[in-house]
C-alpha cells in the first residue's frame, strides 16, 4: 500500500515535470500515478480523476485503453517542437544530443503506438 502511494506520488512528480520538460512524455506518468492510486489511496485516485485535464484521459485509458486525438496531437506537437529544439539547438556535445534525439524519438513512438478513442 505504501509502495504504491509512493510510486504514485514520484510517477505524479514526472508527469508534471514532463508538462515543462519535453524529454519526458506526461501521459504515461500520470496513467502510471493513477493506477497506483487506485491501490493505494481513494482520496489522490479522486482527485486525478476530478482534474479537468487528466481526468477524462484517465478515464479514457481506464474503460477503453485509447486517448484521444486532441491529447495525442497535443502530446506529439509538444515533442517535435520542445524536443526538437532541444536536439537542435540546447546540446553541442554530440552524445547529449543523439541521447535526446532517442529518447524524443522513442516517446513519439510510444504515443503514436496507443489506440485513439472512438469520437
């Protein structure tokens, strides 16, 4: 119980950290952060699904394993536009960037991978 509470809180702490830093995908986190709330805390796992932004993708993931077009175009435009800045312009040190460029290439992959909702 406290393990799950505990990798819900860090998994919650990397979706957000992923709102602002392009190299971490936010989706999977804040999925991975509810399934472990659902185990471990009712009044977290309420609350994530309350939230307006996460709630409905939790939801979506939870009844129909899909998201939806508009979290997906988000998350995808986000990554080429952050990420690829990051690759492009943030690194000079060539190990720096082909590690950014894996991990920005890996993330889209892993998006574009995930069923989309039904309309």
């Amino acid at each position: 119980m406290l393990l799950y509470k505990t990798l819900g809180f860090l998994f919650l702490g990397l979706g957000f950290v992923g709102v602002f830093l392009p190299l971490l995908p936010t989706t999977p986190f804040i999925l991975l952060a509810a399934g472990c709330f659902a185990k471990s805390s009712e009044r977290w796992y309420g609350w994530l699904l309350a939230n307006r932004t996460f709630g409905p993708m939790i939801r979506n993931w939870q009844e129909q394993q899909c998201i939806s077009c508009h979290v997906r175009r988000i998350a995808v435009l986000s990554m080429l536009i952050f990420g690829g800045y990051a690759v492009i312009f943030a690194f000079e040190d060539p190990y720096f960037i082909a590690f950014a460029a894996t991990v920005v290439l890996l993330s889209l992959f892993s998006v574009l991978r995930l069923k989309l909702c039904a309309q």
